[in-house]
C-alpha cells in the first residue's frame, strides 16, 4: 500500500469497549457496550420456580445474549443433560436442525467452577439462517444458562463479543433468594 493510499485508507472501526455488569445473582466481567446494544434485567415467577434474567439484545443485527438463573426445584442433573434429544429441542424452534454440536466444559461460578455442556444448533426460520449458541449447568436449587441466539451472521460478526459473554459470565447461585 502506498503513501496516500495508507494516508487515506478508511480506519478500522475501534474494539468495542468493555465493562464489568453485576447483579446480586451474576457478575458478567466482559460486557459489549458500544452503542448497539441494549441491557435489560428481568424477573419472573413460574409455578415451582423464579428466573432472573440479563439480556443484551442488538436489535440492529438481530442478535441477544443471555444469563439466566432458574432458582426452585431443579429436577434434571448434568447426566440428564449429556443424554437430552438435543436435535428434538431444538426442532421446535428451527423444524428442520441441520446441525447440533454438543460439547462439555465448566460454568465459572464466583467461588468454583461446575461441570456444564454447551450447546450449538444452526438451523433456519422464516427469517434465514440462525444459530442457538447455549451453555446449561446445576448447582443445588439453580438451573444456570447462558445464550447467544440470531441470525448466523451476527453470529460471526459478534463473534468476539460472544465469545467473551460465554466466558466472562460468573453466576452468584448462593446469594440467590
């Protein structure tokens, strides 16, 4: 490339810039939060349990990250998990999956690291192709998932920002009501 090439070459657009999110019940050390994102902290009531939920969405790119904290009666355990019909859940989301890899790995938590298995499925809707990118583990009484879901592309273009939800996410299951 050439002097005035270099001179007036477009820039790079800047990394985005991070920070630390906590709640009571999680604690996220690398959150995305140039401008396209949105944070929404969220509460439910089901009939046995309550989930606290974080979410990030990127309206623009169809893209959400999530952490959630099932807290109540959790009946599975992590071998239930490993034998789950993957392909089957997630056929009622996309109809047809295509493709589902499922490997195990661990779920920092802030005083440990539990077993966990996270969980890919790429499949299509009315809208294209998507991708479903899930991390589920149990602690006593907690139901612990974090998502990535949108279109494949956004997928690959967050792709770091993703990657550094999955990894930065750190739940708090004790200090839970």
């Amino acid at each position: 490339m050439g002097f005035w090439s270099k001179l007036f070459a477009p820039k790079a657009p800047p990394p985005s810039k991070l920070i630390v999110e906590q709640r009571s019940w999680v604690m996220v050390y690398d959150v995305p939060t140039d401008p396209g994102w949105q944070r929404h902290d969220e509460e439910r009531e089901g009939e046995d349990f309550v989930v606290q939920v974080l979410k990030l969405v990127r309206a623009d790119d169809r893209l959400v990250l999530l952490a959630k904290d099932y807290v109540g009666t959790v009946a599975e355990t992590f071998e239930d998990l490993q034998a789950r019909d993957w392909n089957a859940q997630y056929a009622q989301i996309f109809g047809a999956v295509p493709h589902v890899r499922v490997t195990q790995t661990e779920q920092m938590l802030m005083d440990r690291t539990v077993p966990a298995l996270d969980v890919v499925a790429d499949g299509a809707t009315a809208d294209g192709p998507q991708r479903i990118r899930e991390r589920y583990a149990y602690t006593p009484g907690h139901e612990l998932i974090i998502t990535a879901a949108g279109t494949v592309s956004a997928h690959e273009r967050f792709a770091s920002d993703v990657d550094r939800w999955f990894a930065g996410v750190a739940f708090r299951p004790a200090k839970c009501p």
